[in-house]
C-alpha cells in the first residue's frame, strides 16, 4: 500500500526524528531526547560549552574592578551576581538565577545586584558546620528530620547586609544608570526597562541561534567524516561495559573517595574526642545537696550526662544508664544535668527549669519520675507535650501542687539552676546532647563519651574509671 498524498512536513520530520532515534540512538541515550523534541545536537553541544566555560568563572571568588564588572555584566553573568544566588540570606539566596546571560532575572523581577560582593556569605545557615558536610550525613540527609534550612543551630536567621539605598548607584555609577540597577525583589519593572531588556536579551538569543545555524551547516562534512572515529570509541565503551572493566574502575574510584572520607571523618572525630577528654575533667564534682542522682550516692564513678528533653536522641538514651546501673551495681551512679539546645527552644528550657522545680519541691525520687515521664510524653525537636500530658499535668502525676509548681516556674532561682548546668556542660566541652562525662569520684579521673551509644559503648570506659588511681 502507497501514499499518494504528500506528507506535511511537520508529520515528515516528527517520522524522521523517530527513526533517526529508533536506529541510532540507544534508549538510554541524551541524545535521543535531543532528536525527538527537534532541537540538532550540536547548538546544544555549543550552548553547554558556554555553560561549562562560564560556571567557573562566575563560581569564582575574583573581584573585578567596577568598570569592566559594570560592561561585563551587561552581557554575562559575573561572580558578585552569582555568589549572591548562594548567599546565607534566604532574601538573596531566591534571586539571580540566570546562570550565563543575565537578562532572564529581570524579566522575571528576580535581579539583585545591590550588595557588595566581600560581604556575601555562602551556604545554607542550618547546615554551615563541618560535620554536616561529611559524605555520610549528605547522604543521610533526605532521610532525616528537616529543620528550617534559613535558622541557624542557636535559632536565629542570617541577616541582610545593612546597605544604603545609593549601594546600587555606587556598582552602576553616579547616577544609577544602568535600566536593571534599581531593581528589587517583587519591584515591578516600567515598560521602557522591560523592552530595552527583552531587546537585549532577543538580539542575543538571535545572535546565538544564527551562530549556532551557521556552525552546523559548516560542520556537517566534519560530522560525517568523524562518525567511524565516534563509532569505534563507541564500540571501545561497549566492549568495557561487556567485560565489567568499566563498573571495576568506577567502583574502585568510588571506594577511594569514600576511604578517604571516612578517614578524614574518623581524624576529626579522634581529635573532638581527644579534646573532649581534657576539657572532660573541668565538669564539676558531684554534690549530692545540688545534683539529681540515680543509684547509689557513694558510687565509685558517676555517669553525668548532659542532656536536653526535646532531644530525640537523648529520648533514645534514656534506658541505657539504666542497663549500665544494674550491670555495675553500686559501684556506678547517674546524674542528669540539663543542657537544653537553643533550636530546640523554648520547650526544651520550660522542660529543664519544670524539672528543677521538680526536685525542689518533690525532692531526688520525685525528679526521676518527673525525667521519666517527660522523654516517654515528648514529641521531640522541640515540639513539646501534648495538651494533655503539659508539664503542670505530669507535676501533679508525680504529687506536686499545681499552685506551688506555677510559683516555682516564675522564680528565677530555677532559671539559674537551669544556667549553671549549661555552663557547667560547656566548660566540659559538652557542645550537644548526649553527651556524658564518665568520673572516677575518688581520683577525679574523667572521660567524655559522645552519643546515644548503646551500654556496650561505654563499658570501657567505665572499666578505665573504675580502676583509675590518683
């Protein structure tokens, strides 16, 4: 069966594209989805190149001067506007997303070019510390509890830089002359801005699709004369693939990295623990007229830990001391001293100073009750109680009067109960939760054990207090 009637030519090339596609390209290849929406390889080829030649330019970190940035920025994307994509503040973090020529930001009212480029800070405030940059936390990453990526660990938001309303004029000139330099984020532009900009903008787009025509047509013959090299390294690929060699060599790559990584990762926790260990015998002694004791006064070694209600490892924790006290008998005791975490405020500082007043109402016994319920009722992270376990609910549970326990939670002698552990933690070296100090009462020997480690992680260390000699 034939077609007489001729074929539209859009029909015709959608058809070629398919079977261009079908017999050319394997069904993994980019270069098939290329095919099928219609754009030549090629300018696309042409347009990534000019991609990958500017990204190290406008990620590095070189100031230039403000005349050549003034011209320079007309056309492409510098360092100052794209270092302020990244910044620390969320404001100026959702601006500048062009990333080689600079003309789709203002016409989506997305450019910010105000601010001076020694004062951009890279990053992402919740995650700016070293150890949330290791290979094995970013890959646990989509795993865990997300917290507010805009607020630091102590609460707080990364600032704007002050500026002045002339910071604009001063990159632009004199007078502010340039069409995008008083733009601002959620500003609409006028009507002469946006055509000057999209004239811009269109004549480059232009000139790069005339470019991109040209070096096509003059590139077929080359095209054509280097498809048996591009078929025989292909075969090359094939025949590594085939043979496993290929999966070998990138499985060994990935090995080294991670090796290395996870050295570097053990060196940092081996220094933070050796430093841990000398700052661990700066905690205080124990008093039992001041700390929350478990076990017998007397014991040989106490297991201090710092901890904080809203923690959800310390809540994990919170057995383990408990297995450690019947495994040691009365050679072993527990106390508890508060180190509630700033983003984990203000539930978790209620929490602590609730528990003061616990044990200066109720007394020792009372307290660890009071402990216990409050890691079984939390939901964690700062979350606090539910209504009906409240902290003045769980008071009564454990026999302290609602008014008297009101009364305490306002005194400021339990806010400063609350303030000594926290000092008393951070002189240790305590900097989050748990984390407890293991202490030789007789000799004062001490050391520091890092996490909610499971009892066997800290028999050794027991073992090495126990027989510590002055």
């Amino acid at each position: 069966m034939s077609f007489t009637t001729p074929i539209p030519t859009s029909m015709y090339r959608l058809r070629s594209a398919f079977t261009l596609a079908r017999s050319h390209c394997r069904p993994d290849s980019g270069s098939c989805k290329i095919m099928l929406i219609g754009a030549p390889p090629l300018p696309v080829a042409i347009y990534e190149l000019m991609l990958q030649g500017n990204t190290p330019f406008h990620h590095g970190n070189v100031r230039l001067p403000i005349r050549v940035e003034r011209l320079l920025n007309q056309v492409l994307v510098t360092p100052r506007m794209h270092g302020i994509h990244h910044s620390m503040v969320e404001r100026e973090n959702s601006s500048n997303f062009s990333v080689v020529f600079p003309f789709w930001d203002p016409l989506r009212r997305t450019l910010a070019l105000n601010v001076p480029q020694q004062e951009i800070v890279v990053g992402i405030p919740a995650y700016d510390a070293a150890r949330d940059n290791g290979l094995g936390r970013l890959l646990l990453l989509p795993f865990r509890i997300q917290c507010d990526p805009w607020r630091r660990p102590d609460g707080t938001r990364v600032r704007s830089h002050d500026r002045a309303d002339g910071a604009a004029a001063n990159f632009w000139g004199h007078d502010g002359g340039h069409p995008l330099a008083q733009q601002r984020w959620g500003h609409a532009m006028n009507r002469a801005t946006f055509l000057k900009v999209g004239r811009k903008g269109g004549l480059c787009a232009l000139g790069i699709l005339a470019l991109s025509s040209a070096t096509v047509l003059a590139a077929e013959p080359a095209v054509q004369a280097r498809e048996s090299d591009a078929a025989m390294v292909d075969a090359i690929i094939r025949k590594m693939e085939s043979s496993g060699a290929l999966d070998a060599a990138v499985d060994r790559a990935i090995d080294r990295y991670v090796q290395r990584k996870e050295s570097a990762r053990q060196a940092e926790e081996a220094r933070q623990q050796a430093e841990l260990k000398d700052r661990a015998k700066l905690a205080r002694p124990i008093d039992v007229k001041q700390d929350h004791i478990r076990g017998t006064p007397a014991a040989d070694v106490s297991l201090i830990e710092y901890t904080d209600f809203e923690c959800p490892f310390c809540k994990q924790f919170h057995a383990t001391p408990k297995v450690l006290l019947d495994r040691y008998g009365g050679r072993v005791n527990w106390v508890i001293r508060n180190y509630p975490l700033p983003f984990h405020d203000p539930a978790a500082r209620r929490e602590a100073i609730a528990s003061e007043c616990i044990a200066r109402l109720g007394g020792n016994d009372a307290y660890w009750k009071y402990a216990d319920a409050l890691f079984a009722n939390t939901k964690s992270n700062g979350a606090g109680l539910p209504d009906d376990k409240s902290i003045e609910k769980l008071a009564e549970l454990v026999g302290i009067k609602r008014t008297a326990f009101g009364q305490c939670m306002s005194d400021e002698a339990a806010v400063k109960r609350v303030e000594q552990d926290i000092a008393d933690g951070t002189a240790a070296g305590v900097t989050g939760t748990p984390a407890t100090v293991v202490r030789n009462n007789r000799t004062g020997a001490s050391e520091a054990v890092v996490g909610a480690l499971p009892a066997d992680g800290f028999t050794a260390a027991i073992e090495r207090m126990l027989e510590a000699k002055p």
